[in-house]
C-alpha cells in the first residue's frame, strides 16, 4: 500500500511538474545554426569593447537548452517546406513537401491547427512573405512550396487569428488570372491591414498585416538597410501579442526569415543583424512572461543551419568581429549596384564606404578576377562602366570575401545537415534540453500544453 501511495505521489509529481502552458511562443531563425548565434554574440561582444567572449541575446541564456536534428526524409539537407513540416507537423517529408507526407497522399495535423481546435488563439508571423515554406507550413498542405496561390488558399480557410508578414508572392495565381487571394481571405472574414497604426487601431477578429503595397511583398528590408517606416519583428511580435491575448491561451510563431536569406549570400554582416532582429522580438515576448511565468512557454529554434559558418575560419584565421560594425548595407544593396553598369572603381569605392574593408593586395586581385569573369565585354579600364552578367553569384563571391574579413568563414552559399540550437524558459520548458529531434518539438510543446498528440 505505502509503495503504490510512494509510485502515485513520485508518478504526480512527474507529470506535474509543469502547469498548463497556455501562451505559447515558438521563434524560428530561417538558418540560424550555432555559427550564426556565435559569431553575433562575438559581434555583440566586440561592439561593447570587449577582446574577446560573448554577448547575450535574448534567448541564449534560456535556462533550457538543447539540439536538433533536421535531416528529412528524402535529405541529410533539408529544406525548410520539410522541416518546416517536421516541426509544425511532427513528420518527417520529402524537401519540398508542406504538411503533407512523403507521396503527397496525406495531410498532417500541425501544433497551430491542435492547439486552436482547444481554443488557443493562433497567430503565425513571418519577416518574409507569409506564404512562404516556414510560415505555411503550420496551415498548409501542398505537394510542393512553391504552389504559392494554393498555399495562399489554405491560409483564407486556416481560421487562424492573426498572420504578418510581407504579403503574398502569387495572389493571382501563376497566370495572373485566377481569383485574388485577397478575395478569398476577406470571404473568410479576414481584413487586411498594411499599416502598424490601422493593425493598431483594428477592432477586426481576424488580421493579416502586411508590408503597404508601394513596399517589396517578398520580404521585410534587411535589418541593416531598414528605412524608419519599415516594420520590425519586435513590432510585429508587440502586436500579435496584443491581438492574441485571450483567457484561453494562444500559439504565436514568429519567423525570422532572412537570416537564411544573408546566409545564402555569404552575408555575415546582414545575418548577424538579422539575428539581432529576431532576439529583439524575442525580448518582448520575454517581457510577457515575466507577466505569466507559470503559464508561459518560449521556444526558439531554427530550421537549419545556412552557409556552413565557422567562426574564425575566413581570411588567415580572422577574428575581427568588429568589422561588422563597419558593415552598413546588405548584399541586396551591393547586387542593386552591380545589376546597373559599373565600373571597377565605383565597385572599389562602394565597398570600401558601404562594407568598411580596406581591400588588401590579395582582396585586389580576387576582387579584380571576379569582376573581369562577370564583364560582357572586358573594360578599357578600371573606370569604364561595364555590364555584368550573373551578378547574384558575383554578389556572392564578393560578401563571401567580405564576411571572412570579420571572421565569418562559409564552407557553401546552400543549406548544410548540421544540428540546430534549440532554447527554451517557462513552463514546460525543460522538455526541451537535450538531443532531439525536429519532429519532437510540436510533441513536447503539446505535452507542455497538456494536450494529447494522436
Ligand atoms: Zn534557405
């Protein structure tokens, strides 16, 4: 008797060990591996004029701690439609597959979908198109991620509450003639707003923030070249909180997106803002839970890891963080220049003002190589503006050559297999220290919620 009174007391106390959480946050960094967390809080450090060590953002000192795998099921390399789906859905698909199983025949239940069927308000926030793999992952369910105006369509049925991003990136179908989309989500009781002060002000039940129209509808401006109109996911995140805050819990998942978007060009200077970005946003649901720490669950996490970073592995070992801090426009903004005619020495002369780097003996002739093999027609000189062709790869090669400056060594311009880090503080939160894998997270921040997964 006294050892089935001692198993029920021990068996209580272990499933008690977390109330209900009932505001749920799950941040994603599109490609944030342990390399782009580290070489930001290297960045984080230098700028407080420290040598060497470690800045903190926002959610690395989480109590909780942990990482995943991220391989999918057809990849050692996923993409982000199957991770996405792992951990929105818990399953493993094919690359390319959104919320659906590896042939395309089923659909999968996500978190989100789970949690609103128990009354939780859903909010899903992107800094990138909202119907892009990430964010659609949690309402669609497409054979592949780039059926924008399907994935369009299941987000007007989702019932979900609150959706930001930047807008949409087919809403009138691949041949311009289909239904508009805004159609559909307004005939599904949606309104749209595009602007913070009218998302603000809405009284609407069901929200979908967008950049305005005169704005790209891709994505939000890189942190590092933001105008001081131009949303920020701590703003977005400010008013998804607001807009979601009910008695019976929300689900809100906040994506920062281009911090895969830097990485993918070799942008070290633009991702570690963009990181920056993401923890800002991160502090504001931080501030929240300070409010509701017994009913609140934070989880921050990534996709995969971009670019294959090594911190200290660019030009001759490089450490000097501190050059990012000189670094003061994105790779768009270096691809804008060179999609124009450019001569050799404005190329020279904008790198120097906009990324800070004084271009030593090998740079130059790296430099000059990868600006001749671009030229249509070699130039007469190094003043002659020339038209270049490729010039994506050639922003590439150049930022590759800029970020390695500043310490920032990427082995590949895709996605790698490597484990991600995975953060987590509130209730439930030690559910997530640990190895693990991507498919388990919407698992445990169910088990966290205390709702069944079947
Ligand atoms: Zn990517």
């Amino acid at each position: 008797m006294k050892k089935i009174f001692i198993f029920t007391v021990f068996a209580l106390s272990a499933t008690l060990a977390w109330s209900q959480a009932k505001y749920i946050f799950l941040f994603v960094g599109d490609g944030m591996g342990f390399g782009a967390v580290t070489l930001t809080e290297d960045y984080l450090a230098a700028r407080s004029a420290k040598a060497t060590g470690s800045g903190a953002l926002a959610f690395s000192t989480f109590p909780a701690t942990g990482f995943a795998t991220t391989y999918s099921a057809s990849s050692l390399v996923t993409c982000s439609a199957a991770s996405g789906t792992a951990f929105a859905c818990g399953s493993k698909t094919r690359n390319g597959r959104l919320g659906m199983n590896e042939d395309a025949t089923e659909s999968f239940t996500s978190i989100a979908c789970r949690l609103k069927e128990k009354g939780y308000k859903v909010g899903i926030s992107t800094s990138v198109s909202i119907d892009h793999a990430t964010p659609a992952a949690f309402y669609a369910h497409q054979p592949s991620r780039s059926m924008y105006y399907e994935v369009a369509q299941d987000l007007a049925k989702s019932g979900f509450d609150f959706f930001s991003g930047a807008g949409f990136l087919n809403p009138l179908g691949k041949d311009g003639k289909q239904e508009s989309v805004f159609d559909l989500i307004a005939q599904n009781g949606y309104t749209v707003v595009r602007s913070l002060s009218d998302c603000q002000s809405s009284t609407a039940p069901k929200l979908l923030l967008l950049q305005p129209e005169s704005k790209p509808q891709n994505a939000y401006p890189y942190a590092i070249d933001k105008a001081s109109d131009d949303y920020t996911l701590t703003q977005t995140t400010a008013l998804a909180i607001e807009k979601l805050q009910n008695g019976k819990g929300f689900f809100l998942m906040v994506e920062g997106g281009k911090i895969d978007w830097a990485s993918h060009s070799n942008d070290a200077g633009s991702m570690v803002r963009e990181v920056m970005d993401l923890s800002d946003a991160v502090k504001v649901a931080l501030d929240f839970y300070r409010k509701y720490p017994k009913q609140t669950l934070i989880v921050v996490t990534a996709d995969h890891e971009t670019g294959g970073l090594g911190v200290g592995s660019g030009e001759g070992g490089s450490t000097d963080t501190q050059g990012l801090e000189k670094q003061k426009a994105s790779e768009e903004k270096l691809n804008r220049l060179l999609e124009k005619a450019t001569s050799y020495s404005e190329l020279k002369s904008w790198l120097t003002a906009n990324m800070g780097i004084a271009i030593s003996y090998d740079n130059e002739m790296t430099l000059r190589n990868l600006f001749a093999a671009s030229a249509e027609v070699l130039p007469a000189s190094d003043d002659t503006p020339c038209t270049l062709k490729r010039t994506e790869s050639l922003t590439k090669s150049i930022m590759r050559m800029v970020s390695a400056k500043s310490g920032g060594g990427y082995s590949t311009f895709g996605h790698t297999g490597t484990m991600v880090p995975v953060y987590a503080i509130g209730e439930g939160s030690e559910l997530f220290c640990g190895k693990i894998d991507n498919t388990d997270i919407p698992k445990k921040i169910a088990k966290a919620a205390k709702v069944e997964w079947k």
